[in-house]
C-alpha cells in the first residue's frame, strides 16, 4: 500500500508535465482544411512560393521601394486582391475609401499565419495578368512612360488636389506608353510601318470637325490625322482645297506635321528609350469618371483649354484623343539619317459640341522629305511640311501661318507659349478654325503662370 501511494504522488506531476507537452506540440501543427490542397496547408507547394516571390521581385523592380503598413480587420487579417497593385502614398490612408480602395478577404482558415503587410497609395494601381506578366502600371512612377494606365482595378472615387493638378500640369507632353495593354504594346501602333502608313481608328463618340461630324479617323505616320481619302498624288508645295476637286480627291485632315515620314532610330544614351514610332490613345466618358487617370486626363484638358483660348471657361471634356509621333524621320534619307528625327504630339478634346486640339512640338530636326526638295542626309531645304486643316470636298481650310511650309516651321518648338510653354499651340476646330490667342507668342514671353 506505501509503495503504491508514492508511486501515485510521484505520476501525479509527471502527467501535469506530459498533457503540457501535448498542448505545445499541437499548437504548432498545421491542420489541413476541406478547400486546401494537403501541399497548400503544411507549406509544401514549392512553385507557388517561387512564383510569389517572382512576382514580389517584379513588383518591386516596377514600383521602387514601397513602405509597407499594417492593417487588420475585424477578423484579424486583411489581404489584397490580386488584380489590385502596390501603393505607397501615408497621407493618402487617412483620407478613407474615397481616395483608396483594397479588398478584404476572410482568412478564419488562416488565423495562425503571421499578419499580412499591406501598402496604400493615392497612385495609379498596377493589374496583373495571373500574378506573372505585368501588362498596367502606375503611370505616375519613375517607370510612368513605359506601362498603360488602366481604370480596372484603379483608385476609384479619385480626389486630385490642387498640387497633384499642378503637377501634372507642370508637364509639356501628354500621356503615351509603350508597355502594358492586352498586347503588351500600349499605346503604341505596331501597325504602322513602311508597308502600312496608316490605321483605321472608330470612335463611340461623335467628333466635330470642321463643321462636319465623325466617328472614326485614320492615324497617319505622315503627321496627321485622315476623315476621307487623299488624291493619288500631291505635288509641292501643297495647296487646300484640292483645286482639281472633284475629278480628285480633296481629304479631310488635322494636320500637324503633314510630311512623308518613316520611323526612326534612337540611340542608347537618349533619355527617353519608349519606342520610336506612332502612338494612339483615346479616353471617353471623361465626364463621369472616377478612376484617378480618368479624373487627371479630364481636369488636365479641362484647365489647360480654359486657360489657353478665349472664349472655353465653361468647357468640360466628354472624350480625348492622344496621337503621339515620336522618333520620325523623313523619307528618302540615307546614312545615319534614321538618328534624325522629329517628336510631336497632337491632342483632341470634344463635349461633342466643341472641339479644341492641342499641337505640342517637343523637337525638330528636319523640316522636309527628298520629294519636296529636301536633302538626303539632313532633310533641309525643299518645301517643309504642311502645319493646318482641310475640310475636304472643296469646302475650306486652314494653314497655320507663317510657320506651314516655311523655314519658319523651326520656330514652332519656340513659340506658341499656350499654358507657358514654348511649342505648344492650340486650336479651337469644331466649325471655323480659330487659333489661340497665344499662338504667335516667342519664347522669351512664355510664363507657366499656373
């Protein structure tokens, strides 16, 4: 009897000891839920987390480094959809869902997994196809001129601060890009090559022109813009209305640097490396946007029309088009000719009633092709290129005087001075034509007074 009570006192303790251990060691196991995959549950699915980490490595080759912050929700975790991007902005996190949006999910399965990190920003989100091919980025990033804004998965109900306004502002060129898309190509017209000069483009909206209507155009390489077909030939220097009309063809055209052009060549050290070439965006329903590029491309237009031509103060953009010729060189060049080139940008807004366009030379190189007279190496001399409108049919048009088709089209990257800057002109073109007020302005008057 003595030898058994002591043997009790002493397994007394040792089973306290023991169901201790039990605990302890079945905190630490990993149980497998109905919807987990047994490799998924005891972290075994060794691709996946490669292909995390990949997309991690990605996401911070494009964005740059990011602060990350931590939020938990009332099930104790919060994690971000997929489709959505990084962010990175502090201050923008106090301002709510107005300004920042992010899915939650429930993680009841997940409660033992150490809390997620997630980051916020009042930027553009970044959309990624299955977590591998980047296709959208923020374009207000260092990599901003490179990837495609994209509404889906954006920071909706977008508040743009006067600074931010400012700041975009600040800048000469419009948005393009030359990444991202449904074909990775942005913006940019793969098309558009020496065997194919021009593209056909629909819109779902009624562009004024001229004081006709349409709802398509044709992008040219040749710097301009087609509603209706050309004659077969054009002799030099060009002349509008065709004055043989109608036994030719008298086109309807915007025509911002009407020349014959082929793509050119860039060099490695130039700054900007996006591909030489013609680039074609269109934004609709601008009005009714919320998403932040939406909201920035309108009320950019918007402040940049009203404040640029007389007579536009209660203007409000419905649709933009964003046409971009960058790296073009002339045609009938030889040598290192391709290196010589010219990048301009023409960008229309319309309400459906009003139509204004925006004319912005950022360089000119060469003013002429080897058909008008111009030489093979640099493209000087000759006939320059034709700066105006054609109404088409006989009916009217416009040259842009006195740089069209002068030695004066040099001086179109130095004056103009809409908005302050030097090269940037501006057209109201919904009935007559009728240049801003600006448009004669030398460099040395510009003032970015915004």
């Amino acid at each position: 009897m003595r030898n058994e009570f002591c043997i009790g006192v002493f397994a007394f303790p040792k089973s306290i000891v023991f169901c201790c251990l039990l605990l302890l060691l079945s905190s630490q196991i990993s149980a497998q839920t109905e919807n987990e995959s047994f490799e998924n549950a005891f972290d075994l699915d060794e691709t996946q987390s490669m292909d995390n980490k990949k997309s991690n490595a990605e996401s911070n080759k494009y964005t740059g480094q990011i602060s990350p912050i931590r939020k938990q929700s009332l099930s104790g975790q919060v994690d971000v959809n997929e489709d959505e991007g990084n962010h990175d902005d502090k201050d923008e996190t106090k301002k709510g869902v107005e300004e920042v949006s992010f899915n939650a999910v429930n993680n009841s399965d997940q409660k033992n997994k150490p809390e997620n990190e997630i980051t916020l920003s009042d930027g553009f989100s970044e959309k990624i196809a299955g977590r591998r091919n980047r296709k959208y980025a923020r374009y207000d990033l260092s990599e901003a001129d490179r990837y495609a804004p994209h509404s889906d998965g954006s920071v909706l109900n977008y508040v743009l601060t006067e600074t931010r306004l400012k700041e975009i502002r600040s800048k000469f060129m419009y948005w393009y890009v030359d990444k991202g898309g449904n074909n990775d190509d942005g913006d940019y017209q793969r098309e558009i090559q020496a065997s194919m000069p021009q593209v056909h483009k629909n819109f779902n909206f009624q562009l004024p022109f001229f004081g006709l209507r349409f709802n398509y155009t044709r992008v040219s390489v040749n710097g301009y813009l087609e509603f209706t077909d050309p004659p077969m030939h054009y002799t030099y220097p060009l002349v509008f209305p065709v004055r043989n009309w109608p036994k030719e063809n008298d086109p309807s055209f915007i025509g911002i640097f009407f020349s014959k052009c082929r793509i050119g060549k860039i060099r490695p050290t130039d700054i900007d490396q996006r591909r030489p070439g013609v680039y074609f965006r269109v934004e609709e329903d601008l009005q009714n946007r919320t998403d932040q590029f939406g909201v920035e491309m309108r009320e950019r237009l918007k402040w940049d029309i009203r404040e640029g031509m007389i007579g536009a103060e209660a203007f409000d953009p419905k649709h933009a088009v964003v046409v971009t010729w960058k790296n073009v060189s002339f045609v009938g060049g030889i040598d290192n000719s391709l290196y010589k080139t010219n990048t301009f940008q023409m960008v229309l807004a319309t309400d459906e009633v009003n139509t204004y366009v925006i004319f912005n030379y950022l360089n000119i190189q060469w003013t002429s092709h080897t058909e008008a007279g111009g030489d093979t190496v640099n493209g000087e001399g000759g006939i320059s290129a034709f700066v105006g409108f054609n109404a088409g049919n006989g009916t009217g048009s416009y040259e842009y005087e006195p740089y069209s088709q002068t030695w004066m089209i040099r001086d179109l990257t130095r004056r103009g001075c809409v908005n302050g800057f030097p090269g940037r002109h501006m057209f109201k073109i919904d009935d007559d034509i009728m240049p801003s007020a600006f448009g004669s302005r030398p460099q040395r008057s510009c003032n970015l007074g915004y």
